[in-house]
C-alpha cells in the first residue's frame, strides 16, 4: 500500500481509538514508529478475546515480525517501560529483537513525576488535569536544554543523573513541595534503566531512512490529539509535545516530502479527559449514555471521560493543520442506540457571531448543531458497508461533505474484527 511515511492521529482529545487502527494496519507496513508523548498515552488493542493497553510501545508490537520504533520524540519512563515490556513477554509477545529504542528519546525521572505534580498544585484551580507521569516537565527539560536522554545511560549515567535530580530537588525546594520518598520508586527506576540497556538503542532517524531508502513503508502512530497539540490545541489544557503531522517529522527525522496519507482518527461523538475548554460537552442523561455505552473512562487514570458530540469545527481545524488525506470513524456502535445524532457543524461567538472557523478562544462559544436521525439497531456484527443502516450511510455522507475528507474505515466494536473497509 504505502511506499513512504504514513502517519496516524487523533484528531479529537486523545482516546480516538489509534491503538485499534495501528494494530488492524500494520499487516500493511514494514515498521511501526510512535513520534511523541509518553505514558500519558494508552492505547487499547483487543483481538482474540485478549485486551491489551500499551502506553510508551508502539500498537505493532503484535502483527508478525514488524520493527516497531520508539523515536526521539518520545520521552521513556524506564520503570513504566520495564513493566509494560514485561508484562507482554509474560503474556507470550516477545519484543527484544523487534523493539528499537531512539537514544535520543529524553528519559522521564522520577523527580519529573514530581514537578508535574508540584506544578499543578500551584496552578490550584487552573490545573490542567494532567496524567501526572511527568510528560511537562520532562519536555521543559528537553527544551530548555536540560535533559536526560536514553544515550545518557551508555556512559557515566549515575553522575548525570545525580546532577540532574539535584537541579529538580532545589525546583521542588522552591514549590514548596517536600514530602516525598523517592527511595523505593528509585530502585525501580534505576533497575528500568539496566533493563533498558538489553534493548536496542538506536540512532533511530537514520535507522528509518535506511529502510526508506530499502523501499520499505513506515506507519508512524501519534499520541493523544490535535486538541491537545501544545501549538494547535486548546492551549493551556493540553499536553507538551506536538500530535500534529508535523510531530512525526520532528520526533523521527524524516522529511516532508517522505510523508504519504495522513489518517485522521476520530469518535463517531467526541470525549475529553481532564481540564480545559469542550464546547459540544453534555451534562446531561445523553452524556452519560455515551459514557456508559461507550466505557469512557481513561486507560491511563482510570478518570471518567467527558463526553459530547461530535464537534466539526474542531475537526476542520485538526485536519487542517495536519493536512489529513482520510478520516476513520471510530466507536460508531455507541450511537446505535440514540434517536437523534447530533453535529456541531458552527459555533455561536460571544459577540453573537457565528463561524466555521476555530476561533483563539473556545472557553465561551456555544455549538450550532445540525440534527440527524440515528440508525437505531446493532452495528457490532456488521462486516460490510453494504449492510451499513441507511441512516448511518447518510451520517458518514454528512461528515465527508462536512469535513470534505474521505471516510474509509468504519469501527464497530473493539476487536480487530470489528473493522470496515469502505470501498470508495
Ligand atoms: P487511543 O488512545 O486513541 O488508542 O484510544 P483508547 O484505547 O484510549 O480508547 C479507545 C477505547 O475504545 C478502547 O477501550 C478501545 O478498545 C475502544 N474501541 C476502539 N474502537 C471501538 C469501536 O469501534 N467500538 C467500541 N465500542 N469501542 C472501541
Ligand atoms: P492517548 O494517546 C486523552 C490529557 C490529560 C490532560 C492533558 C495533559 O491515549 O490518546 P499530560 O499528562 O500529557 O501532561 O496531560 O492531556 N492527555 C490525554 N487525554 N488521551 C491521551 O493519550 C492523553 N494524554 C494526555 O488528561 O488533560
Ligand atoms: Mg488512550
């Protein structure tokens, strides 16, 4: 299918469904690569009554024998790391061999998890709700040119790390925040960076050329979404890294011109987790409908999702600025059961203008919906399109116009299986 760089996004608030996806194309490609975030990230994979969620390794892992990539943008947790990677060779999925690691990946201290914390109780009722694994300060690390990165550990690493956790101690000092115990997630932490030494660590950008210029074809998996871009999303509640394509340039070295399709994933509807502006929110029983048809609590946290309708003014935006060539529509099965579908297709500013265009400030605009019927019988068994409900077949017509975007997978249930190739 692909001879360059594919790329994969969430285009809405994260929790999409990129893991599914990943995992369902990658019989497709030679090497899957994820580009930024961290273990802020979860994604859930589910196939062969098994369900997996994978946070720092990439949604590959499990098709055949691919390379799976954890690049330089990436920022590694070594005790989280050690866990996951464990926990799938326990479960019977080998990865030494197949999993390359960037040395130029910033490693996340335990000190880091501590400043996202301490940040947050300052920032008391602003608080960004983040998933506390350090993802903030270890990026502010990075660009303020502060790091430590995976390479660190090949030499000298316990003189480094003494300084930099020092330079963190007095920050922590300065916030008021002194009652911790680091001496047994140290341990652990340190015995994730012996661990981490059995893996291959690479120059992963020249790695990924190389196979490249072999011919050979790279789905790279983004994490979180636009909405949470630190650029683009609904800054200042958002996460530290960039979602947007242009993050898979930067987090693997690669250029421009080598990116092909852009996969833009979102929800048939639209959820958020923790703080910060959602203009198509609902409060309401329909919103705990969605949460409870559509399990929408966090795989990371365990945080219950907000959920809202879908919301195209955002996802013009998201696509936009990706330059996304596909949609694919997840969790279309939530809605089965809801008489009226709808979408925010403009928002209302507060001046009384109306725009299709997303505006600096979301906090205060008021969605304009259209309303469409719902299909309103099971999805779940459906295995192709020419099964597609009618009203389902007009709600996807609706979004493609909307979103002038194809739609060429539809996703009706968690499994591998439940996956729907349309056939423009
Ligand atoms: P990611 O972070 O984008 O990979 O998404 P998450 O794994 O955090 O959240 C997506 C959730 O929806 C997971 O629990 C998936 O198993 C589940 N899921 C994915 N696709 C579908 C679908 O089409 N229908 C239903 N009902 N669940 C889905
Ligand atoms: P995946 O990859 C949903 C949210 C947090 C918080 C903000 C900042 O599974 O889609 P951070 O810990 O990154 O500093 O938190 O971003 N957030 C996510 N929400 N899915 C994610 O990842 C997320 N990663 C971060 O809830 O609001
Ligand atoms: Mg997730």
């Amino acid at each position: 299918m692909a001879n360059k760089v594919d790329v994969l996004l969430g285009l809405q608030w994260g929790d999409e469904g990129k893991g599914k996806v990943v995992d369902v194309l990658t019989p497709l490609y030679d090497v899957v690569a994820r580009f930024q975030g961290g273990p802020n990230a979860g994604h859930t994979l589910e196939f062969e009554g098994q369900k997996y969620v994978l946070r720092s390794i990439p949604s590959g892992i499990f098709q055949g024998n691919k390379v799976n990539i954890i690049g330089n943008g990436v920022v590694l947790a070594p005790d989280l790391f050690m866990d996951e990677a464990r926990d799938l060779e326990r479960s019977g999925h080998p990865l030494r061999e197949r999993l390359h690691i960037s040395k130029k990946a910033h490693l996340i201290m335990p000190t880091h998890r501590l400043l996202d914390a301490a940040y947050e109780a300052a920032k008391g009722k602003n608080r960004v709700g983040t998933t506390g694994k350090g993802i903030g300060p270890t990026y502010t690390d990075k660009v303020s040119r502060n790091g430590l990165r995976v390479g660190d550990i090949l030499d000298n690493f316990e003189q480094k790390y003494a300084a930099h956790k020092a330079r963190h101690e007095t920050m922590l000092r300065a916030l008021n925040y002194t009652c911790y115990d680091l001496t047994e997630v140290e341990k652990k932490w340190m015995e994730g960076i012996e661990y981490l030494r059995q893996f291959h660590l690479v120059d992963s950008e020249h790695e990924i050329n190389h196979y490249l210029t072999e011919g050979r074809s790279i789905l790279c998996e983004g994490a979180q979404g636009t909405m949470l871009d630190v650029d683009f999303g609904s800054y200042p509640f958002v996460t530290s890294s960039n979602t947007i394509c242009a993050g898979a340039c930067t987090g693997l070295g690669v250029g421009p011109n080598k990116i092909g399709e852009v996969f833009g994933i979102i929800k048939a509807y639209c959820t958020r987790v923790g703080a910060g502006p959602f203009p198509t929110e609902l409060f309401d029983e329909t919103g705990q409908r969605m949460r409870d048809i559509g399990h929408e609590y966090g795989a990371v946290t365990g945080r219950e999702r907000r959920c809202g309708w879908i919301d195209l003014v955002a996802l013009r935006y998201a696509i936009m600025v990706s330059g996304v060539t596909q949609l694919i529509m997840m969790k279309s099965d939530v809605l089965d059961t809801f008489p009226v579908i709808r979408a925010c297709t403009a928002y209302r500013l507060a001046n009384g203008t109306t725009t299709r265009d997303f505006p600096f400030d979301i906090t205060n605009v008021t969605p304009v919906y259209t309303d469409l019927p719902g299909w309103q019988q099971p999805l779940t068994q459906i295995t192709s399109e020419a099964d597609f409900p009618a009203a389902l077949s007009d709600y996807i017509r609706f979004l493609e116009h909307e979103l002038q975007t194809p739609i060429t997978i539809i996703s009706v249930g968690p499994d591998r299986e439940q996956t729907i190739f349309r056939h423009q």
